[in-house]
C-alpha cells in the first residue's frame, strides 16, 4: 500500500526526515507514533502528496508520487493535522465538493457524501454552516472528507487531538471500524493510543525511524518500571514493608489519592526481570496486607514513551557515520 | 485540468455567500450610476460636444472614474483567493487532492473574472437608456467591453499573483493596489514625458488611459491585445509557479 525507501526532507538547513523507509500493508491499521517534532506531520505531508521531498521514493497503491501524482492522491483520503476546513459552507456542501474535487461520478456522489456522513456521525448537522461547529464535529467532518471518496489508503494526522475523551473513543471506534475496507496510517504522540487501536507501530523520533514492528512488540518494549500503592493505615509501617520487598530499588511517598490512607510510588530496581514482576506485586501486597493494613490500590505503571524512546535509541546499534571521527 | 470546475464553483460560492461580492456589485453600481449621471448631465447641458464624441465615449474613455472604480474594486476581489487558504491551512486538503496546480489557479482567477463580468452587467441598462434617446454605436460598444474586460483580466491576474506570494490578504491587497497605481501613473507619463523619447513609448504601450480611449472610440489595436494578453498570463504563470514552489517550503 505504502512503500516509502530512503526518505530524506530538508527545510533549509534542518533535516525533518532523515533516510526513513518502511512499508505498510494492505488492510492494516498502522501507527506512526514518535514525540512532538519528530518528523511525523512532515512525512504524513510528503505521503499525502503536500509536500514535496529532498529524496527518496515513495510509493501509494502503485504510483509513484512524483511521477504519477495525481492517481497516487486519487487513492489517499488525507485528513491534516489541525483539520482545515471552509467555516462558510455547510457540512454536505463542503463533503459534495470535497467528493467533486476527488473525481467522484456527479451519478455516485449523493451515495458516496450520505455513506461518508454516516461512517463519520456527522448525518445530524449536515446542514450545519462549518464555522459553528464543535472541535469534535470539525474533526469528525475531517474523517468525512478523508472518507468522501471512498479512497483505499487513509492518512490521518493525529486524528484524536484536542478531543474529549468520550470523542476519542467514538473516533477510535470508527478507525477500527476501518479496517479490512481501508489501510490506515495515524499519526500519534501517545503510546496508549497505538497500543488500543493499531496492528502495527513505526516509531520516529528525531527524523530518524528507531522501529518497526508489531503493536505487541512494541508493548514489551514498555517495561513496567514501578507500582502505585494506596493504603489505609501506619504510613510509615507501609513504607517499611515495601521497602523490604526483594526487588523494590526505592519507595517515595505521594500525594495521598483517597482521604485517611497514605500513597507510594515503590520503583523495581533494573536487575528484576520481567518475568518476576508480577510474583513481586503479588509478594508486596501480602507482605501489606499481614503487616495489618488496608490495601486500598494497586496498580503497575508502565514506562513512558519517552522511556521507551530512550531505551531503543541507546540500545540502537550506533550509525557507522556516527563512529567515525568527525572530520 | 482536474479539478477546475470544483474549484470554480467554490470560489464563486465564496464570493456571493459572504457578503464580498455584494457590497462590491452595489459599490460598483453605484459609482457607475453617479458616474454616468455625470457624464449624461454634461452632455444634456453641452449640446455642441456631441459631435465631437459620445456619452458612451466619454463614460468608458476620456474620464478618471473608469480607472478609480478599477483601483478601489479589484484588489479586495483577489486577495482572499491564495492568502486565505494559507492562513487558514486549507491549502493542504486542497492540494493534497487530485488537482493540477494550473487548475488551482485557473479556477480561483476565473471565478473572479467571472464575479467582475457579473459586475458590469447591471451597465447594459445605460445602453438600453441610451438607445432610446439616439443613436448607440454596436461596434464601439462591443470594443469598450472587450476593453474593459481585458483591463479588468490583466489587473485580477496581478491581484492573483499578489495573494499568492502574500501571507495574509491585507498584504495581498496593498501589493495589488500598489501595482495598480505603478502601472496608471506610468500611463498618465504619456501625457507628461517628451513625445519621442523611450519613456514615452513605454508609458504609452502601458497606458490604460490610451487603451481605453481607443476601445471606446471602437479601435482594438493589436498592440493594445498584446500589451493585455501578457498582463494577464505572465502573472498567471508565475502564480503556477508559485503554488508548485510551496511544495518545497
């Protein structure tokens, strides 16, 4: 579906997307996740035809992007980043228009708006002028532009952005509703959300592409680095026990969660393995629990993306450029 | 050309949905109401002028209100067209969709001629006017509206050019002024530079002033079509130009 080798991007003298390839696959959900600045929106720009790239080969369905770039945007329902939209115009007049401009059949066109409008949720202010919609209609008109010609390939730029979240579920509802008919590719800076809606993961950051993999693997990536205790009774004696826990490196002390209890953050220490981490819980909350106090909450918490992020790029093998003196 | 005629239809739905091309059609009818009221007026009370030229004559030639009316309504015409689109980001759903830049362009700069041809529709009526009191001449007649279309052609396309190397349209809208009044200044030095010299030729091949008297006395010069022809297309193809650099911003 998309097949991207040795995309390089330069605006002046910075380098946005430094020789990034990758594949997705037909009838996949893909996530393209990478923090803030990470060459992200740039690519998605370069894929969807927006942008023009410094160098490299992109291929959509097919067709190349330079070569042939109009069948490559024919089969790419696009939906930007800060979903721009025209605030004079009506929702079915925008999405008819949308439809024209896609080269969809004047004869197709009602069918293919009223299917767009429905997938989307949208059917209720069809009439509605753009300009007065909601954040979350704006974007959901988005979806339906992107959908409007019924394209094989979606590219949406962090399509959960500045939602609520009830409107993030109902958006990732449809995205998974997706799949099957449509290839998509999403963009995200949050790792929880890839790992709720996405078969497989790139993961960019700096330009540069650190993996490629399935959602599943990129999850025991994310190492569980520590547990959140709230308990009701001696603090002190919590703490105690919990530091007395093979495994636990320290116990810090937060800010109390529930009224009369007293909550912790204790941190495994690096040498526990995976393996053991949830004996180890299990060990630490009967170890609390016959110390005579009431366990109110346990919960582990996982690593952040930025760990994650940190992890791979120090576990990367170095770049041969990098080890050469620089001259 | 794909994706002209949606493109088309939008912009012409901008112009008459928001309240743009209404104040100008009422502005324009306006000033051309009082404007040939003037020049009737002069005429009724002048009978002995009426050899020399006609009513018609003098309200597309001859007079300064032709161009004032040209230099006040054309530029906030354009400078929506491209500024708009860029501050707004729409610019990326539409060029990330299947159309050709030639087509971006041409859609958006005809939808605006079309709104200016719309514009002088309403003047027909002084000829209807006219032709009930004497005699109107078809011919000049056709010319002067080929005039006045090609002027009007030349100064959109500038226009268009300037929203699209312009950020924001208030800029759009003082680049084009701007080059509007560099161009009828230069055509007023015919009047003012030494008969002979190169600046008067210059200022003579780019007078509207001159062209318009001649359309409106019913001469179409092929200088004057070419002198037109390429105030219309060079901006049209440095626009294309313009739209495709954006891609390697």
């Amino acid at each position: 579906m998309i097949s991207v080798s040795h995309l390089v991007k330069h605006y002046g003298s910075h380098v946005a997307v430094d020789d990034v390839s990758f594949r997705v696959e037909k009838g996949q959900i893909v996530g393209f996740l990478g923090p803030n600045g990470a060459g992200k929106s740039t690519t998605l720009r370069i894929l969807s035809s927006f942008l023009g790239m410094t160098s490299g080969k992109v291929e959509i369905c097919g067709h190349d992007i330079e070569e042939s770039s109009l069948e490559a945007r024919r089969s790419v329902g696009y939906m930007p980043e800060a979903v721009p939209l025209y605030p004079e115009m009506r929702v079915v007049e925008y999405l008819t228009f949308r439809a024209e401009l896609k080269g969809v059949a004047r004869s197709k066109r009602r069918g293919h708006v009223d299917d767009a409008m429905e997938k989307a949720s949208v059917f209720d202010v069809a009439n509605t002028l753009i300009g007065k919609l909601s954040k979350g209609y704006r974007q959901r008109v988005g979806l339906a532009d992107a959908l409007v010609a019924n394209p094989p390939l979606l590219i949406l730029d962090e399509p959960t952005a500045g939602l609520d979240p009830n409107q993030i579920r109902q958006v990732r509802e449809l995205i998974a509703g997706l799949s099957g008919e449509h290839t998509v590719l999403l963009s995200t800076h949050i790792l929880s959300e890839v790992e709720q809606s996405c078969d497989r993961v790139i993961l960019i950051a700096k330009g540069k592409l650190l993996a490629e993999g399935k959602t599943a693997d990129i999850r025991k990536m994310r190492r569980p680095t520590a547990l959140d205790v709230t308990v009701r009774g001696d603090a002190q004696a919590a703490a105690r026990v919990l530091r007395g826990i093979q495994g636990v490196a320290k116990v810090k002390e937060v800010a109390a969660k529930q009224p009369a209890s007293a909550s912790f953050q204790a941190t495994w220490t690096k040498k526990l393995p995976d393996a053991e981490i949830e004996g180890t819980i299990e060990a630490a909350v009967s170890a609390l629990v016959g110390a005579g106090l009431g366990v109110r909450e346990v919960r582990p918490v996982g690593s952040s993306l930025e760990d994650v992020f940190a992890e791979l790029t120090r576990g990367a093998p170095p770049d041969p450029a990098e080890r050469e003196e620089p001259s | 050309m794909s994706g002209f005629w949606p493109i088309f239809k939008r912009e012409l739905f901008a112009f008459f949905v928001t309240p743009i091309a209404w104040v100008q059609i009422f502005v324009f009818c306006l000033v051309q109401g009082m404007h040939f009221y003037l020049v009737i007026d002069h005429f009724a009370s002048q009978p002995e002028l009426a050899g020399d030229q006609t009513p018609l004559q003098a309200f597309f030639g001859n007079t300064v209100l032709l161009y004032i009316v040209l230099f006040l309504l054309v530029p906030p015409m354009t400078m929506r067209l491209f500024a708009e689109e860029r501050r707004s980001g729409t610019i990326e759903t539409l060029m990330s969709a299947p159309v050709s830049t030639p087509a971006v362009v041409l859609g958006k700069y005809l939808s605006a001629l079309t709104v200016y041809a719309a514009m002088w529709l309403p003047t027909v009526a002084y000829l209807v006017i006219l032709r009930r009191t004497g005699v109107v001449d078809w011919h000049a007649v056709g010319a002067s509206y080929l005039g006045v279309v090609l002027v009007g052609a030349g100064y959109l396309s500038v226009g268009t050019l300037m929203s699209a190397i312009t950020r924001t349209q208030f800029l759009a809208l003082v680049g084009t002024a701007f080059v509007l009044l560099v161009l009828f200044i230069l055509g007023v030095g015919e009047f003012v530079t030494p008969a002979g010299s190169t600046l008067h030729d210059i200022c003579a091949h780019v007078s509207v002033w001159a062209q318009m008297n001649d359309f409106a006395s019913g001469i179409v010069d092929s200088r004057r079509l070419v002198y037109d022809a390429t105030l219309i297309l060079l901006p049209l193809f440095v626009t294309t130009r313009v739209v495709d650099a954006w891609r390697w911003g």
